[in-house]
C-alpha cells in the first residue's frame, strides 16, 4: 500500500467507529473527518508496519480466515455481501489483504504493550489511597411499587378514580403488607406489575424526587403512603437496605490492576508509535 494511502476498508471502518454510519450516510463535514482520519490512520499503520517488531510477525492463516467469515456472516445471502464489497471499492481479494494488515498492526501493538511496566501492589494501593472516593459504594434500597397513573382522558383513570383506586390499594396493604406482589400484580400500571412490582436495587437520586424522598425515608419492610408523581400515583415497600459503604482494597485490587494495567500498555504503545515519526 502507498505511504499515507487510506484504504476504502480503512474508511468503512473509522466511518463505522465514528460515526456509526456507512461511508455513503456521511454528511460533508462527517466524510472529510474520516477521509482525514484515514489518512493519519494509514501513515501510523505504515510506519508500523516497517518496524522490526512487524518482520517478525507471522499471522496464522485461520486469523484472516476467521475474520473473514465473521464479515460474511453479517450479510445473508452472498449476492448481498458482493454487493456492498463492490459499493465500497472493496473485492474479496483486497478486503482479505485489509483484514490480514489490521490483524499484524494489532499483533505488533500487542507486542509493544507486553513491554510496559507491569503493576505492582503499592501502585494498586497508591491508586486506590488516592481516590478513595471512588470506592465508596452509596446506599441502596430494595423497592417495589404499585402505580395507579391519571388521565383524565381515560374513563376510570381520571384523578378521582386513580386516587379512589390507590386509596383502596393502600388500605389493604396496610393491613395486609405481604400481599403487596399480589397487588402490584393484579393493579399496577407499571411494566414491573408482572415482577410484583419489583424496582430492584436503587441508589438514591435515580426515582422522580417525590419518589424518591418517600422511598429513602421508609425503614425495613416499611410501607410508604400514597406518593404523586409525574406518573401518578404510588405506594412504594421497601424491602431491604445496603447502607453506604467502602469497598476494600481487597475488593477493588483486581480491577483496580486491570485499570492501570490497561492504561500503561495504552501509555507504552502510544510512545512508541510516537517515537516512529521522529526523525534522527
């Protein structure tokens, strides 16, 4: 391939990581992002590509092979995949060719990645001291609900009607708080009606406010009054309580490891891709 030449494979692909789009749904602005994109794009892959670390590079032939057939898998019939090859500058033959320049590029990037430094324990704690604040795990609450909803454009959901009806529902369950999946089931108007009502665990912040302020407020196995909301109207059970809570070092080690581990081989390779347009 010609120094700098940006493929029409290369273009599908960052057209598609960009933008979402094919080449042929890219308005103007979004067509010269990408052309200019490939273009860098396939500078970076040629100097890659003349390293020493690419000679050494030898691609098993399934490798191509597989990605190849996850490609065609995606169109249902071959006159379909041809098609759209053609429509993009594409034959199979030089789609093969793009497939099997990607897989090396990735293969020497995953080479230089292995020289990063590896993480260390104290680096995991020297991380997890000094952001602290974000292993603190909030509150949440384990909460069902029943909603009755107003329209008043709606015989038997006008706001009388709804409130009548909550009203009686509330009555029963006061009485009778076990029934409460029950009475979701058979009155909600909500989709959890057919999980008893069941919201999950929620953190504090994520219900209409009104909802909310009602729920946060409810002790173990409480039963909320009737609550309005922009929905309608609600009565809410609580059903358990996390309190807010630091997630331990012990915990968090792992990922914290995968993080930084991610973020050094990211570091490294762009380095040495850096290093790859200096001129000595």
């Amino acid at each position: 391939m010609t120094k700098g030449f940006a493929s029409p494979y290369l273009v599908l692909k960052l057209a598609h990581e960009f933008h979402g789009k094919s080449t042929e749904a890219l308005d103007p602005a979004e067509r010269r992002r990408v052309a200019a994109l490939a273009r860098r794009q396939a500078e970076i892959e040629s100097r890659i590509l003349a390293t020493i670390e690419a000679s050494s590079v030898l691609l098993p032939d399934s490798s191509v092979a597989g990605a190849l057939a996850e490609i065609r898998q995606r169109y249902p019939t071959t006159e379909e995949y041809a098609a759209d090859l053609a429509r993009t500058g594409l034959t199979p033959a030089s789609l093969s060719q793009a497939l099997e320049r990607d897989l090396k590029v990735e293969a020497v990037l995953e080479q230089v990645a292995h020289r990063a430094p590896p993480v260390s324990a104290t680096d995991i704690e020297i991380f997890y001291l000094q952001h602290a604040e974000r292993f603190v795990k909030p509150e949440v609450r384990t909460l069902r609900h029943i909603l009755v909803t107003i329209n008043d454009t709606l015989p038997g959901n006008e706001r009388a009607a709804a409130h009548e009806k909550i009203s009686a529902i509330h009555l029963r369950l006061t009485q009778e708080p076990g029934r409460f999946a029950e009475q979701a089931l058979k009155h909600s108007e909500c989709p959890t009606a057919m999980q008893g009502g069941l919201l999950g665990q929620v953190p504090r912040g994520k219900l209409y406010p009104e909802i909310d302020a009602a729920a946060f407020a409810l002790p173990v196995g409480g039963l909320s009054g009737i609550v309005e909301s922009a929905l309608g109207f609600h009565v809410l059970l609580c059903e358990g309580i996390e309190p807010e809570r630091c997630v331990s070092l012990a915990e968090s080690g792992e990922r914290i490891r995968e993080r930084l581990e991610t973020e050094r081989r990211q570091a490294f390779q762009k380095a040495w891709i850096r290093q790859l347009f200096v001129v000595t």
